[in-house]
C-alpha cells in the first residue's frame, strides 16, 4: 500500500492508530517520537529540556528527510503534533504519502491528555487553555495539510482504522 502519514494534535492517536493499522495490513509503523526517541537513546522531554524546542525540530525535520530516502511503501507514519508546522516539512510529509488529519475536539484531547507527563509543551498551567492556544495556531495547517480529515471523537481504534481504509481505496 502506498505510504501513509497519520497527523494531529497531541492525544489525538496517531501513535496507537498507527500500530492498529500496521498489525492489520501488514504495513510497518513507524513513529517520529519515538525514531527520535531511540537514536538519542533519551526522552523528548529531556531533549526539549537540555537542547531546546528548536534542536528537537531540527530532529523532526531530519528524521522525515531520513525516511523518505530509506522507506519507499507500506509504512504508515505518525508524526509528532508539532512537526507539520514547519512549511519545509509539509512539503516532505506530502512527498512520503498520503496524509491523514485525526481530528479531535479540545474535549477529548483535554480527557486524554490529563495525566501526562511526557508532553513538555503541556506541563504547568491551565491544560485546556494550553491546548486551545496550540490548536489555534495548528488547526488550519492540519486541515490544508490533510488529503483526508478523520473525526476521531467518540469513535473506536477499528472504525477509524475502517475510515482509513476507506480513504486508502481511492488511492491506489
Ligand atoms: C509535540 C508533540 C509530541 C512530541 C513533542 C511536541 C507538539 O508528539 O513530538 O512533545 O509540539 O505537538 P505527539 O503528537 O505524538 O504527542
């Protein structure tokens, strides 16, 4: 199957979306995060902590240069929510696949995201205000970005693994 890119917000599930479908299909997943995660041998949040956001980003962007010359079909990749804002890396992501906005509402997310301690962008302070802020300024890229917009709201992992398959089909 072609390549396909799963983006979104934080707790939106990429990550968990993406394993499902790969188990299902026979496709590889490959996650940004946790790429990133194991060649550094630490975690984002001691990255974002001891090298910068910026550093980290500069990371994102080469880890996607570094797969679409390695990976050519059959993966479907979550990116981190944070990598599509950069314009060099829209282009890139659009080059490896088909690309798939999991959207959510702020409620959801907010349920989700509640007990984490993993996501430095959402530490300290008031969580829902910190994710209508980020998603004020992410909403419209991931909407332009997307070649398919997937409501994830209230759905479980086999029906939007089913919606995506759908999609797929018109892709071939
Ligand atoms: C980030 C999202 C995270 C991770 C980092 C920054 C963001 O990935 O890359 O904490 O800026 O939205 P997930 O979207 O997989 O949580």
């Amino acid at each position: 199957m072609k390549n396909i890119v799963l983006i979104g917000f934080m707790g939106s599930g990429k990550s968990s979306v993406g394993r499902f479908f790969a188990t299902h299909h026979r496709m590889k997943q490959i996650d940004t995060d946790q790429y990133i995660e194991n060649r550094e041998k630490r975690k984002i949040s001691q990255i974002f902590e001891t090298d910068g956001e910026e550093a980290f980003r500069r990371m994102e962007t080469d880890t996607v240069k570094e797969l679409l010359q390695t990976e050519k079909k059959d993966i479907i990749l979550s990116v981190g929510g944070g990598l599509p804002m950069r314009e060099e890396n829209r282009a890139l992501l659009k080059e490896f696949g088909t690309v798939i906005y999991l959207k959510a509402s702020v409620d959801t997310l907010e349920h989700r995201l509640s007990f984490d301690k993993s996501r430095p962008l959402l530490q300290g302070g008031n969580l829902r205000e910190k994710i209508e802020t980020l998603m004020a300024k992410r909403e419209q890229v991931y909407e332009d970005l997307a070649d398919y917009v997937i409501l994830t709201d209230g759905k479980g992992i086999s029906t939007v693994e089913r919606e995506i398959m759908l999609a797929m089909e018109g892709e071939e």
